[in-house]
C-alpha cells in the first residue's frame, strides 16, 4: 500500500488537512522561489558562455536546447519515483541533479569542453523538471473546488526567482573571477549552490509527504492499481476526453509562448531596438507569465476550466496577432508578447488543473510527468523550428503558425462542452 511508505501520514489522531495544506505550500511556494532563482541565474549566460566554449555563435542555442531535452527526459523518470516513493524524494533528486548540472558546466568551462557543457546543462534542466512538479505537488491535497487556485500560487512563486535571476547573473559571474573560472560559469555555481538549499529544504520540511498523504487518504474504489510507467500515462490520458484536452492545452500552450518567445529579440533588434528596450519587453511577458496566475486560479475555480481554457485560445491568438503584424512598432511587440505571457498562465492553469481532475488518484503523478514530457518535447521542438521560419518566411509567419496550433485546443474543448462535467474543479474519473 503506498500509504506505508510515509510514516507520518498514518497518526492515532486525524491529520490537520487544512495545516497540512498550508505548510506544505508554505514550502512549495519557498522552493519554487529558490528553484526560479537557480534557473534563471543559470539560463542568463548559457548561450554566451556556450559561445565562448565552442567558439560558434551558431551552437551557442544548444546550451539552452540540452536544458529544455534535460527536463522532458527526466520528467518521466521523476514522475515514476514520485508515484513509488512521494513527492519528497522526487523533488529532492530533481534539484540534487540540477545541482549536479551547474557543478559539471562549470568543469566544462574550467576545461573549455563543449560536449560536457550541454550534458551538464541537460542536468541542469532537473531544476526546472522539480519547478514543474512542484505546481502538481500543491494541488495533492487541495480540495477539488480550490485546485487550480493551489497551483496558480506556486507557479506564482517563480516571478521572484525569475526577476530576480538575470539581475544577479553578473555578480555571480565576478565572483568566480579569482577562481580562474570564465566569468559566464559563475552564474551555474550559484545556481548549483541555490538547488543544493532547495534539495535540503524539500527534503527536511515538506513532510508528510503530500502525495503519499492524498493517496492514503484517496477512497477505494476497486479499480485496479495504475502503473508509474509512460505507457500507464497514455492510457490513462486515452481513457479520458478532459485528459486529453488538458494536455492538448499545456502542450500547444507552451510551444506557441516559446516559439514565439524566443525569436521577439531577434525580430525586435532587426527592427532598431536596443539591449534595454528588449529587456522591457522580456520582463513584461515574463510578468505576464507568472505575476497574474492567482487570477487565472481563482477563474478556473470560480468559472470552472473550459472558460479559462477558452481564454487561454483568445489571449494566445491576440498576442500573435499583436506581435505578428507589429513591424517596427515595439509598443505592440510589448503588448503582445505580454498578453503571450497571459495567455501561456491561462492554458498552464487550467490545463493542469483539467489534467489533474481527469484522472484517478492511483495515475496522476504518471500522467503529470507525461505532461510535462510532452510540453517540453513540443516547445523544444517548436524553439528549435522557430528560427528557421523566421529565417525562411519571417517573424509574422511564426506568429500565423503559432496561431493555427491553437486550433486543435478549440476543437477539443468544443467537444468538451458536450460533457463539461469536472470542468469547475470536480472529479472527472
């Protein structure tokens, strides 16, 4: 029975649920802080310090690219322990990892080793495989009418650590300067040093464990047991139309934001922007990303998911809009690519969410990190293929394109209506 597995949950007297949640959020929301941190401290300089490295401004993406392979590969893996073992222990090993990375990019720096530095940064991305689970991890023990409210608070968390971040990159690098480690290396030691506390904090505090605690405590229902593997989060996922239009939603939501994302500087440097107004209009859809996620919680609990769903599809498809066909008016570019932000907060919400109503106790870790695989697979993919649209058709072209992957989240979620049962934070399964 996996409710052995934590001795803290079986007491003589009832568990505290209402402590419990807030404790455990208590140090979600710490983690998550921290987690952020270590991420961005580390991404600031990957390209830079992967030029310097290989010598190529063209490999200089890779840097970034073996982080985001880093993180879907691993996402299966930890789901698996999770599933076994708890959160705890998952989330321990995904930033111990991620701690491991920051340690062996900077050895790749110290011996100017480019294969090592993009394994080291696949390592790396274990950082932001915990920073992922840990949103599911807070909607364990929510109750259902309040679980998207639960998981827009961690993923709230990460605008501090994600601000914050790129702003201390340069610092970090000087550190490391007496060292006779490349000032663009500095940023992973910290990261690796920030992962290290997160590894102890989840690890000392975030006991019981969360998802051992709602599985000792899920009713039995005689189905049977769910396996941890990849194939048992497919058929989970197959066996459920809100599953699949929760995936379908985080998936195509995170590859349009990326996509996008990633080639607005280029566009807006080809268009006369300078270093700083870039940075504006990073920091706005960054802020768009994270600062409003409660809001976006509180609708999918109040209006229920398919609404915000559907907000997700008008905030995405404005923002290509916006971006697509603003030329050199950088106004519109930063509105644009602000609402990008919203509208990638609205599908991760509620998307995760619908996801984790849809499926039985026994299948949700499996099927979380198979959403998170799937995100991170697509939007690697979508990263990589954005430049060359940009190169061959243009920034506008990327932003239609980015358009029409919308179109299979509408058709699922009219499909949806059909049957809307669970949509505001009920059990579908």
């Amino acid at each position: 029975m996996t409710s052995t597995r934590d001795p803290a949950v079986h007491r003589e007297a009832p568990l505290d649920l209402a402590a419990l949640r807030r404790r455990t959020t208590a140090v979600l929301i710490a983690s998550q802080i921290l987690g952020g941190l270590g991420v961005a401290i580390g991404i600031a300089l990957a390209s830079v310090l992967a030029e310097e490295i290989s010598g190529s401004e063209a490999l200089s993406g890779l840097a970034q690219t073996a982080a985001v392979a880093g993180t879907a590969l691993l996402s299966m893996p930890l789901a698996a322990l999770m599933s076994a073992r708890g959160r705890r222990p998952g989330l321990t090993l995904a930033y111990a990892i991620g701690a491991a990375g920051g340690g062996l990019v900077v050895l790749a720096a110290a011996l100017g080793s480019f294969p090592l530095l993009l394994v080291g940064m696949a390592a790396f991305g274990a950082g932001s495989s915990a920073n992922l689970q840990a949103r599911f991890a807070a909607a364990d023990l929510a109750p259902a009418e309040q679980r998207a409210r639960a998981i827009s608070t961690v993923v709230w968390a990460t605008t501090v650590g994600a601000v914050l971040g790129p702003n201390i990159a340069a610092p970090a690098g000087r550190s490391v300067t007496g060292l006779g480690i490349p000032e663009a290396a500095g940023p992973f030691l910290w990261a690796a040093a920030v992962f290290v506390v997160c590894a102890v904090l989840v690890a000392v505090l975030l006991r019981p464990d969360p998802l051992l605690t709602a599985q000792a405590l899920a009713p039995r229902d005689g189905h049977r047991e769910h396996g941890r593997s990849l194939r048992s989060g497919l058929a989970a996922v197959a066996a459920s139309a809100p599953a699949r239009l929760a995936l379908v939603t985080v998936s195509v939501s995170h590859t349009v934001m990326v996509a996008i994302m990633v080639m607005t500087p280029v566009d807006l440097a080809h268009h006369g922007a300078g270093i700083e107004l870039i940075g504006l209009v990073i920091s706005g859809h960054i802020a768009g990303m994270y600062a409003f996620s409660p809001l976006m919680g509180w609708l999918c609990d109040r209006a229920g998911r398919l609404p915000v769903i559907g907000l997700a599809v008008v905030l995405l498809g404005t923002a290509a809009l916006l971006a697509g066909t603003a030329g050199g008016g950088h106004g519109r570019t930063a509105a644009g690519l602000f609402l990008l932000g919203l509208g990638w907060s609205a599908g991760l919400v509620a998307g995760s969410a619908l996801l984790t109503d849809s499926v039985p106790q026994a299948a949700r870790a499996a099927v979380q990190g198979l959403s998170d695989l799937t995100m991170n697979t697509a939007a690697g993919l979508g990263g990589a293929l954005a430049g060359l649209v940009v190169a061959r058709a243009g920034y506008g072209w990327l932003n239609a394109l980015g358009a029409l992957l919308l179109l299979p989240v509408v058709v699922l979620a009219l499909r949806g209506r059909r049957g809307t049962g669970g949509t505001r934070g009920g059990e579908t399964a």
